[in-house]
C-alpha cells in the first residue's frame, strides 16, 4: 500500500529519501536483525543490511540453515525463523541479483517448484513496476492455479504473499473491489499458521480497501481487530492509535486533514498534549490512499517540470489524474503547470477539483486564488513568476532577499510576496525587517490561506503575549491554510516552548 503525502515542508515537486544500514560484526546479531525486518516486512530495512553487509551474510547463511536448537520445538518461532530466511534469499535473488541463497533453500531452479514459484512472484514485482497490473495479475492467478497442489512450509510462507500481492495488484489498478477477497484469503492464511506479522497487513490492507471504496462500517470493524491484535503483541501505542481510527472512520472521516507527528507519534492537532517535547511536524492526511500508478505518474511529472519540461509533465499529471480519481495530487501539480504555462482559465478547473477532493490540500486555496486573479486579469503574469522563483526557483537567501526586495516594490498589493520576504529576511537574521514585511502583508492578504500564514509567522515574532494569543486565535479561525492553522494551535498550548526557542 501507498504511504501518505509528504509533510508541508516540501516544495513544489516532491523529493525524496534513501534507507541506510550500517555493518554489523556479530553473526548471531546480524542474523536476528535481518529476520526481524524480514518479519515485519520492512523490505528496504532488510535491503539495506543485506547490502551493507552482504560478504557476511553470504558466508554465514550456508550455516543458517539449520534451525537454531532453541526454537526447534516452537512451531512459531520456527517458522518465523523461515520466513526470515527466505527473505533474505529473496532480497539477495531480487535486489542484489546473487541467486545463491535461494539455491542453498531450494536446490536447482528448473528442480525446484519453489524456486519456479518465488520468480513467478519476481515477474509480477517486476510488471508491477512497469505498471503493467494486467501482466502482473495473470502471473500470479496463473502461478495460484499452479501450486494448489503444493504442501509445505514454503507454501505456507509464499501463498499468504501471492494472494496479498494480487490484491495489491487489484487494488492499485483500480479495481479495488476485486482486491477483497485475495487479501482475506491471504489473511485466512497468516491466520491458520499463526504468522502474527502477516495478520496484521492484510487486516491492513483489508482495511485501506473498504476505507477507499467508502465503506466506513466495513473499515471500522477491520481497525478494531487491528487494535485487538496489536494488543495481544503488547503494542499498546499502535493499537490505541487503530482504535481512535477506527471511531473516527466510523462516524465518517474528512476528505483531507491535518494530522501532528511529535517524537515518532501521530496525534490530531487537538489532541497533541501541551508537555510533549520534541520537534512537530505536520502531515495532510486523507481518507484514502492513493493508487500507486497516480503517485508514481506524477513524481515522473514532477521530474519533468523541475526541469522546464512543462507539456509532457502535464500529461503525466493527467494520466496520473485518470489513474485515480479521488487523489488531489495530480491535479494539483496540473495546476501549477498551467499556471507556467499561463493557461490560468484551465488552471483554475484544476485547483477547484483538487479543492474539491481534499478541501486545503497544501497551498491549494492560495494558488486557486492566484490562478484567479491572473484569469480575471487582475494580476500580471511575470508577478506570479517572480512569487514563483521566490518559493521554488535557485538562488541563495541573499539573492531572493534582493529578488523579494523588488518584487514587492513593483507589486506592492500581492501579499504572497511579502510572506516570502518575510522569511528570507528571518532566515538572514533580519527579524525586524521581517515582522515588518509580515504586518504589511497583513494589510492586504484577504485571502485565507495567505492570511493564516502571515498570522502565523507574525504571531511568533511579536514580543506582546496579547497580539500573539490575538493573531493565533484568528489563524486557528480562519478557513485557511491547515498546516499554520494547525501550528497556530500549538503554539498556543507550547507557548512556553516557542518562547525559549525549543
């Protein structure tokens, strides 16, 4: 399944993160380090230890092999010592391209039906990323109809996975419906084997499916055994988290939010306590997830208009946009890519629709607004270049201070701009200079979104306590942007914190 939408802290087009791992001298560490990522299906974990300590591992695996005596007469330790095993043959087959482990398990390919069946499950992965789902789901239908017969621990470790990937497969084509039942029979599975791990991503899965498809009883229900389940493993966190999910779907979740991450824990913003330390960070958090091929249509998109390449990125953002009807993101981006293109009347269709499907969605509210303006004539195109380069275009601060600098001299009524030279001449050192670029924006920022973030930015350098309460108050009331408003109320409850610079 699709992560959700990075934090506000992005720019324009999304960037992104790699995954290390450091070497680990200890066999017996190092093996129990790989099955536990292997377990909890922390894939790029365990790729990551396995690449940063390949020699080792390929040395010590012949060993391996053989159950440890310790777990030998525990049916569940065991097989989770198994599956780990064969995750890690999988990571080194498929990832690192050294079939050699998956040999030691198996034998030769052509003898092995196993080894025919874990790259069956190879192809797919590989369609998968092509997003040729079509291809991908008549492999694995092919490869179930193939090993009905099959008997084994290896059967036990590999059906549960190609059940749930054919759901996955359904899911993100966008023939969700169809995805249900491939994931309950993966679930039925984990279920019968007692593969705690997997009962808890296919419940998962189960429950993205019936939250997409809006079927909020459905998602509730498969959220409460989520948190039944995590309960039993002693994951009170997770589960308390699950069952707060699981009351909110039920009375029918909004389209978009805010949501607060403080020390590694998601809270509602309402809900953060006043104590917690710890740097905030804030996600928009939608009532689905976002079909595969729409996210990946549009980081291609988003590559190409990084690069000035604004007419095929278009495309890709409204093939993105068909892949998945529900997800703002796509037509978002399309937005903006009008907006340089300077086909405004068509950018403003975009930014409605994007309004629509998650109302708040990032600066989706000001950029309607802009979007507006410059249709109606109001605004002239180079202004929203300038306010463009400002927020995503090179240049160091001293550059963009100057740039700033002018641009509010030549459109001296556009707020945006002064919200920028705000924060370049914070970021410089000039605090006064930026107070005063905030409370002049403020004189004319009638819209929202704009309005809530220079709120916002005034409210934590004012020295009075009476504006600041005065100003965050309004930013929390405004319908406005959701990430200050947001920011506004925990400010407000960590005024303490916000004081002493933490």
């Amino acid at each position: 399944m699709v992560a959700p939408p990075p934090g506000d802290d992005m720019g324009f087009f999304d960037r992104f993160r790699k995954v290390k791992a450091s070497t680990i001298g200890d066999p017996v560490v190092l093996r129990e380090s790989l099955i536990a990522a292997a377990v909890v299906g922390n894939r790029k974990q365990l790729t990551a230890l396995s690449r940063a300590n390949r020699e080792a591992i390929a040395t010590q695996f012949p060993g391996w092999r053989q159950l440890p005596e310790a777990i030998r007469d525990d049916p569940s330790r065991a097989q989770r010592y198994i599956h780990g095993l064969i995750a890690i043959a999988e990571v080194f087959s498929q990832d690192l391209g050294d079939p050699s482990l998956m040999q030691l398990l198996t034998g030769p390919e052509q003898e092995n039906p196993l080894a025919r069946w874990q790259q069956g499950l190879e192809d797919a992965r590989t369609s998968v990323e092509e997003l040729d789902y079509r291809t991908a789901i008549t492999t694995l239908n092919d490869l179930l109809i193939e090993v009905r017969s099959l008997r084994g621990s290896g059967v036990d470790r590999y059906l549960p996975i190609t059940y749930g990937q054919l759901g996955d497969c359904y899911f993100h084509s966008g023939a969700v419906e169809k995805a249900i039942s491939p994931f309950q029979h993966a679930l039925e599975l984990c279920e019968r084997t007692g593969d705690a791990e997997g009962v808890l991503a296919y419940l998962g899965n189960l429950h993205e499916v019936h939250r997409y498809l809006g079927r909020t009883n459905e998602a509730a229900d498969c959220a409460d055994r989520l948190a039944d389940a995590l309960k039993k493993m002693a994951r009170l966190d997770a589960a308390d988290s699950y069952r707060q999910r699981a009351a909110r779907v039920r009375v029918g979740e909004p389209l978009n939010r805010v949501v607060v991450e403080v020390a590694g824990r998601r809270y509602e913003v309402a809900e953060v306590p006043p104590l917690v330390e710890g740097k905030a960070q804030f996600f928009h958090e939608r009532n689905r997830l976002s079909l595969r091929p729409a996210t990946v249509l549009a980081d291609r998109g988003s590559a190409l208009a990084t690069s000035g390449d604004h007419e095929p990125a278009l495309d890709l953002f409204r093939d993105a946009a068909r892949a998945d009807r529900f997800d703002p993101q796509p037509r978002y981006l399309e937005g903006l890519t009008l907006l340089l293109l300077e086909r405004h009347h068509q950018a403003v269709e975009s930014y409605e629709a994007a309004e629509e499907l998650a109302p708040g969605w990032f600066h989706c509210r000001s950029n309607l607004w802009l979007a507006r303006q410059l249709a109606l004539g109001e605004l002239e195109h180079e202004a929203f270049l300038a306010l463009f380069n400002l927020v995503d275009g090179p240049g160091t601060p001293k550059e963009k201070h100057k740039l700033a600098r002018r641009a509010v001299a030549q459109w001296s009524g556009l707020a945006p701009l002064y919200l920028e030279l705000g924060q370049v001449a914070g970021a410089l050192g000039y605090p006064q200079e930026a107070e005063a670029a905030y409370r002049e924006g403020l004189t004319h920022a009638e819209e929202p979104d704009v309005r809530t973030r220079l709120l916002v930015q005034l409210g934590v350098l004012t020295r009075s306590e009476a504006e600041k309460d005065h100003l965050l108050r309004e930013a929390e009331a405004l319908e406005g942007n959701l990430v200050s408003a947001a920011m506004a109320t925990l400010f407000r409850k960590r005024k303490p914190n916000v004081r002493s610079g933490r």
